[in-house]
C-alpha cells in the first residue's frame, strides 16, 4: 500500500501526505497569518527544514521569525520567553514545528500570548480553562516531526513547573491546532532510538486510552486500529529509517493515540510524569519501560478487553498472554530498555514518585485505583525487571 496525499477533518484540519509542507504558507493565509511566529527546539532549529520552511514562508510575502529556547522537557521559563519573543515580534499566530515537546512550548506559548494570569492558573483542574481569555489565544499551525506525544491533535501542553520539579497539564479546548500538517518526509532523519521511543509513546496513548475505563467507543475504536498500524509499522520504521511508508502510518497512529486519549490514560504516564520531571527522562521510553508493568498490574481489570485487542490484531491463540508477550517482544525488537536502571533511575525516591504518580491527572484514567502504595509496587517492579 502507498501513502495517500489526502485532507482529513478529524478532531481537527489535517494535511497529510509527502511533501505536504509546500502548503505552509497557503496554511498561514488560510489563518490570516502575516507574521507566524516558529516554535522549535534548539536542534532541529540548526536543520535545513527550518531554514527552506522560513524562506518559502518569506517568498509567499509573509514575515516569519523564529524561537527555539524549548528543552527537552519543556519548562514555564521556556513559555514566558516564548511570549516575551511573542509580543516583541507583534506576531499573529504560531507555528509549532517539532516533536511533542516542542509543540507543546509552542502551543502553550500561542495559549499565554493573550492571557494576563500566570501560567500556573491554567492548570488542567477542575474548570480552570474558563479563566483564561479564549479571543487571546493566537492560532496554531502544527507540523510534528516526531511519530509520538499526537500533541498536533490535543488541546493541551505538559510543561514543567520548575519549582514544584513536577509536570502540569495546561488545558484549553481552544490550544488545539487549528491546521495540522503530517508529511512524513520530516521524519526521516530521527535516530532509532528517538523512533522507537516516540512509537512506544503513541502505542502507550492508544492502549491507555482502550484500557481507561468508562464508554467511549468511539475512542476504543481509534485506539484499537492506532494499535494495529503501530504493531504492522513501527519496527519497519524504526529498521528502515528513510521508509516513508512507514513513517507516514506511524504519524497518523500518534495523531489516533492523543485524538483517543481524551477517553483517559493511566499509570503509565502517572509515573512517567514524575520520572521525566525529576530525571529529565525521555518521556517515550520511560512509558515504554513501564508498559509490562502496568498491563500485568492492571490485568484482572482489563484480561477480557485485551484478548479481544489480541484478536483484531491477528495475534496466535488471541489472551491477555499473548498480547502481553507481543509487548515484550516489541520492546525486545526496538530496544526499549527493560527496567528502570536503563533510565538511571533508583529507588531513592520512590517514595516521592509515588506520592507525584497519586496525585497526576492521569492516575485517575487507570482501570484499577492507582494511590502511592501501587504505584510503589510498579516502581519496584519495574526496577527488579519483575513482570510476574
């Protein structure tokens, strides 16, 4: 099968296809953007992408700058600057360009350009999206290069709160891009590794979101054929790196992975909040490394939705068993570290973790009560590489 260059409305505007980013500056206007503002990190900031994207955006008349002081783990400081770059440049819209932490600065800083409260006041509790100014919000146009967090299709941002050391959810409906371009092309210089983790993230957002309790079937849905074009295309992508068939099928499993999860998610990203917080870890693979963990420990909740999953993916003698053992052997497959020592990450603050995991968002999507005391048991699980 080859790819299609197609238009979907689904939760939002996409284009989708290679070389699809020939319509960025048609994108812009259709926003009625003249001076879009380009949000990246500092890497892929240095990469021709970047310097092709502006001068095309400069050919088409529009005045584009650039800012790129984004981490790994995007952080509060990294969005006011983004703001203060914002407002100084008189932009009128964003263009988030990157992986999902980038878009997630990027988005966040469109999100606090109109706003006059801090950050922190937008923190996805209760309803405190209501008190943002909605009309404040600067449109976004979303070009990931990463094939996992799907924040192109999300309304909200995961940024670090420097000094609680913890990652916070900031929500709006409105965050959400507005037109989003998936062109599989810019996603052909990723390292494997980087590949693997990004997919392991969009399979942890898929299977999260089947496994969250409650009826969403509409969610289940998407989640479950997110599932299957990972498991058929993923190890290709990340064995075949310039394999633009399965780049672009693993971009549109990430964006399936985050349109589903607003059903919910789980312990996995309970604890790879903290962990990536207070260990600056790859967000990805520290849900990877916890995907075992979670399944097993879920699995009196969850055993009869996972043999039906094991069905619809072909899997031999459809359980819980094996599709359990196809995680592992996924991982195994792409090098996805097995414990937590691969993270450096001890037992020191176990204690701490749990107490964060709690206490995150998305503890309260897992299918079993996820307190400090289980979400110790994962950790020492996972740090004895115990799957039992």
């Amino acid at each position: 099968m080859s790819l299609p260059s197609t238009n979907w409305n689904y939760p939002t505007a996409v284009r989708f296809g290679i070389g699809r980013i020939v319509d960025l500056p048609a994108a812009c206007k259709e926003l009625g953007l003249q001076r879009p503002l380009l949000v990246t990190d500092p890497g892929i900031a240095r990469l021709p992408m970047i310097a092709e994207a502006l001068a095309q955006l400069e050919a088409a008349g529009l005045s584009p700058a650039l800012f790129s002081d984004v981490k790994a783990n995007p952080v509060g400081a990294n969005v006011d600057a983004g703001v203060v770059a914002y407002r100084a440049g008189q932009h009128d819209g964003v263009i988030a360009w990157g992986g999902g932490s980038a878009l997630d600065a990027a988005k966040a800083i469109a999100f606090m350009s109109g706003q006059t409260r801090p950050l922190w006041d937008f923190e996805d509790v209760g309803d405190w999206f209501t008190r943002a100014d909605a009309a404040g919000i600067a449109p976004i146009i979303a070009v990931p290069t990463t094939a996992g967090t799907g924040s192109e299709v999300g309304r909200a941002s995961v940024i670090v709160d420097e000094t609680s050391h913890s990652k916070k959810i900031i929500f709006h409906p409105k965050m959400m891009p507005a037109i989003v371009i998936l062109d599989p092309a810019l996603t052909t210089g990723l390292p494997p590794f980087i590949t693997a983790a990004t997919g392991i993230d969009a399979l942890s957002h898929c299977l999260e979101a089947y496994c969250a309790p409650g009826f969403h079937p509409m969610a289940d849905g998407i989640a479950v054929e997110g599932i299957r074009l990972i498991k058929d295309w993923l190890p290709r992508a990340v064995a075949h790196g310039d394999d633009l068939d399965a780049r672009g099928y693993m971009l549109v499993a990430a964006s399936m992975g985050a349109t589903a999860f607003q059903k919910g998610l789980g312990a996995m990203h309970a604890l790879a909040h903290p962990i990536g917080a207070l260990y600056d870890t790859h967000h990805g693979a520290t849900n990877g490394v916890f995907m075992p963990y979670v399944l097993a420990f879920n699995r009196l909740a969850i055993e009869d939705k996972i043999s039906r999953l094991a069905a619809w993916l072909g899997l031999p003698r459809p359980s819980f068993a094996s599709f359990f053992d196809w995680i592992l052997e996924l991982r195994a497959t792409i090098e996805i570290p097995h414990g937590l020592s691969a993270l450096n990450v001890d037992g020191q603050r176990f204690a701490e973790i749990a107490a964060m995991a709690e206490r995150d968002p998305s503890a309260s999507g897992n299918p079993i009560r996820f307190d400090a005391a289980a979400a110790r048991q994962v950790l020492e699980k996972a740090l004895a590489e115990d799957v039992s």
